[in-house]
C-alpha cells in the first residue's frame, strides 16, 4: 500500500525530520536512479491540538498572562516567552494542582478494580496510601510495542530499587497503555510490568494503570513531572504524548527520536542521545538504562528536591519555564496545520488550477510529453565526449576547475534532456552519499544534436566517485521523481 501511495501522490512526507529522513531511505528503490537524500519526500512534525490537551489550570495561567490573541497565533515563540513572566511558585502551585488531581483520579478511579483484580485489600489500601503527590512522579503511557521499549527501565531492578526507595528522593513510576490483540510481545511487556510492580520492593512506587483511554491520557500528561519516552533508535516515527505533556509543564526526558531530536533544548528537558554506541540491541538497552538511571541520580531528582524557602525548586521551575518558552510553540496543532500548507496544500492546490485550466490543457499536454520520452528515450545517443585527462585517470585535483563537454542527439526531443555530474562519497557504512551535482549548460545546437558543457571541481581532497546523469526535464513537473527516468553513464 505504501509503494502504492508513494507512486499515485505528488508528494510524500513524515511526520518528523528524522521520519521523513527514514522514509526516504526506506522508500529509495522506488525512484531509481536517486540517491535517498535527493528524493522528494519531506516531512512536517506532528503536533497536538492545544485547546484539547491543555488542562483548564493551565489554559487559564496562559490566559492571564499570554498575549490576548494567543489562540489565533499560539504557533508564534514571541507570545510563549511570557511564561518568563509568571512567577515561579504561581507555576509550581499550578503543578502541584495537577499533581493532586492525578493522584486523586487514580484512587478513586482504580481503587474498586484493583480491589478485584488484585486480592488482598490491605495490600491496596497500602497501594492508595503509598500513592504521593508530593513524589517526583514520572509518567510513561502509549501503545505497548516493542520499539517503544517500556521494559528498559527494569534492566537493573537492584539499582532501580535503590533509586524508588530513597526517602530523601521519592520518586514514582506510573505506567499505562494497551498492546494490540495481536502482539503477544506488547501483551508479555504489561505483565511483567504488573509483576514487578507487586514486588514489596516496588509496591506504591511502580503502578501500573489498567483500561488507558483518553480520559486517563489527559489525566497523566497533566498530572506527573516528567514523561519518559525510550523508544528504539530510529523507530519512533513523531510521538505525540510528550507534545501533550508539554503544555502542561510537564518536563520531557526521552531518547532523541521522533518530535523530541527536533524538540529538545538543553535545559529545557533531558535527552539520551540519538546514536547508538552497539549494534547488539541487548547491550545498546543495557547503556540506556545505565544512563537513565544516572540521570535520575545525579540529575533529576536533586534538581527537583532542592527547594527553597518557599518550598518550591527554582531550578524546577526554571526548567518547567523553558520547556514552555523554548519548545512548545513549535508543537502545536497550528504549527502543523501552516505547515501542511505552506509546504504541501497550498502547492498542489496551486497546482490543480494550473492543470485543470483550459479544459485539463496544461495536464494534456504533460501527458502528451510524458509518451514522446517514453518513446524516443532509449533511442537518445551520446555521440562525443570532452573529458580532461584527469577524469580519464582519476587524478583530479581538489580546488581546480576542469570543463567537461557532451554532445548527445535527443531524437527530437527538442531540449527536453538535462545532464549534470554527480560526486559522491563513501560513508564507514558502506553507503553512498552525495557530495555535490555540477548541472550542464546547453551551449549549441546543431539539428537534434545538444552540445552540453559544464565547469567541475571538488572543493575538498578525498575518496570520490562521480557519473554522469541525463534526465527527461520538463518544467511543468513538480519535481524528478514523477517522472523517474534516468540514464547513467561515466
């Protein structure tokens, strides 16, 4: 289907940078003869709906000290800097609100349901008792797949024991989320979260929310500190969870994948950083979680719990203020939307009335153009070629311009050919990659036959490999690759 879709739309996009850069990787061998760089998939970064995932506290803070016509213009930085504004134990009190609120959600919400799944009822009173709004408590609530590794966390249970039992630093894990009917792996993740969950060790300190919808989702990315996010490198296509939480203070600390590698600003957030140190996965979870837990320690918590006399962390809210500034005008639902029109609507609306004019006249006459190509490009003939030595032997020196000159016979085509050299290197990987395309220029014309010219050079010293590429050019198309044909040759 996606193949499919890829060669019926004029324009293809993820929905991150990183995702769009992935898909036009995965999505190469469909336009042959391009490099995956040079393809025309892009990309706009999701974001989420404001007035929606913004708690009412919240919207009314941004109310009284955003500019009036916020709403209209929520995508602008330069309203979102008035954060800086409000005072800090105004947008500490606000977390606190919140945080009561989650909390309070939770015992009257899951009380009788763990009641009955759970057994013994001392141990749940227990649980209630141990649920603490004044906890640092961090939130990690999504689709249960694989990728999204929920069970990172666990890999060290001696040391995450150490970090929940802390009484100088309390911290709490909540967990929520569903995995698909089907996906035994994502189903397996939740139990053994559950199981360790009723551990003595981790009872009251890693919960774990059943029967997670929209009304729970509010509830959570408005209600903890933190939003864990550990998906694997570089399968988290955007992610939006984060994005909610977001508007609501919530600080994000999540491996730089998705939203969050466009996202993250230091000292607005924590990042586990987007390369991979081992090829084996195993090893590569193991390093994660040794950081996580390190940034807990060392970090985090004594971030938050160094509070002052007021009894609020500035350093907090310093963090919780930047966030805001920083990030979240860049993640909104109207973000998304201009962009979506100016990269992509708005271009093919533009386009349509350009081919539909006139009945349908400029379409017709692409199509028409499309079959004499298609009819006379393998007959296109290269009759002479001017190359300098040092093409011919490789020796090409980097900083010196060199004139390379090809004569070819389109056929009739009648100037509908372009040719340009391509330069590439090798990356350790064993990938190629573009360096530079040097276009040529038609300087003569003889009958059906071209006479192209360009002026080459390497502006670095290095391993190169360069080729000759000759395409159809028309410029009515919205770009190369809706119409793939492509010849090479050296």
């Amino acid at each position: 289907m996606s193949v499919f879709a890829c060669n019926t739309s004029q324009e293809v996009n993820g929905v991150s940078w990183l995702h769009g850069k992935v898909s036009q990787e995965m999505f190469s061998s469909i336009w042959k003869g391009y490099f995956p760089e040079e393809n025309h998939v892009g990309y706009v970064t999701n974001g989420v709906h404001f007035p929606t995932w913004s708690a009412t506290e919240w919207k009314k803070l941004y109310g009284k000290y955003f500019d009036e016509n916020f709403l209209q213009d929520q995508s602008n930085p330069n309203i979102w800097k008035a954060i800086y504004d409000v005072p800090d134990d105004e947008i500490w009190n606000t977390r606190m609100t919140m945080k009561k609120k989650l909390v309070d959600y939770i015992r009257k919400q899951f009380r009788d349901t763990w009641l009955k799944n759970q057994g013994d009822p001392s141990r749940i009173v227990s649980l209630m008792d141990k649920i603490n709004p004044n906890a640092l408590l961090i939130g990690f609530g999504r689709r249960f797949a694989t990728y999204k590794r929920a069970h990172l966390l666990f890999t060290d249970l001696d040391r995450l024991s150490k970090i929940v039992n802390n009484p100088d630093y309390p911290v709490q894990f909540l967990f929520t989320g569903k995995a698909h009917p089907n996906d035994g792996a994502g189903q397996g993740l939740i139990k053994r979260i559950i199981e360790i969950s009723r551990r003595p060790e981790f009872l009251g300190k890693i919960i774990f929310l059943e029967n997670y919808d929209m009304q729970l989702a509010r509830r959570l990315v408005s209600g903890v500190d933190i939003w864990l996010n550990t998906p694997t490198r570089p399968l988290e296509a955007s992610g939006t969870s984060g994005e909610k939480a977001l508007m609501n203070g919530v600080v994000n600390f999540s491996v730089l994948d998705g939203w969050w590698l466009e996202g993250y600003r230091e000292g607005a957030g924590w990042a586990l950083t987007d390369k991979r140190t081992y090829q084996n996965q195993e090893h590569q979870d193991q390093l994660d979680a040794a950081t996580i837990y390190s940034i807990l320690e060392t970090e985090i918590l004594p971030l938050y719990y160094a509070r002052n006399k007021k009894g609020y962390s500035e350093g907090w809210v310093k963090v919780v203020k930047n966030s805001i500034a920083q990030i979240a005008p860049h993640y909104t639902m109207k973000r998304q939307l201009d962009d979506y029109y100016s990269k992509f609507y708005n271009k093919q609306a533009k386009r349509f009335r350009s081919l539909a004019a006139n009945d349908n006249a400029k379409a017709k006459a692409i199509a028409a153009w499309k079959e004499e190509v298609v009819s006379k490009w393998d007959s296109i003939e290269i009759v002479s070629s001017d190359k300098v030595e040092a093409f011919e032997n490789g020796d090409i020196e980097s900083g010196k311009d060199y004139t390379i000159t090809y004569v070819i016979d389109e056929k009739g085509l009648d100037d509908a050919v372009g040719l340009e050299m391509v330069t590439t290197y090798t990356t350790p990987d064993g990938k190629q990659h573009v360096y530079s395309v040097d276009p040529f220029s038609v300087i003569k014309k003889e009958g059906t036959q071209y006479t192209f010219q360009a002026v080459c050079s390497l502006s670095n010293a290095g391993s190169f490999k360069y080729a000759f590429r000759m395409y159809p050019k028309n410029p009515d198309l919205p770009h190369r690759q809706d119409f793939c044909y492509v010849r090479w040759f050296v």
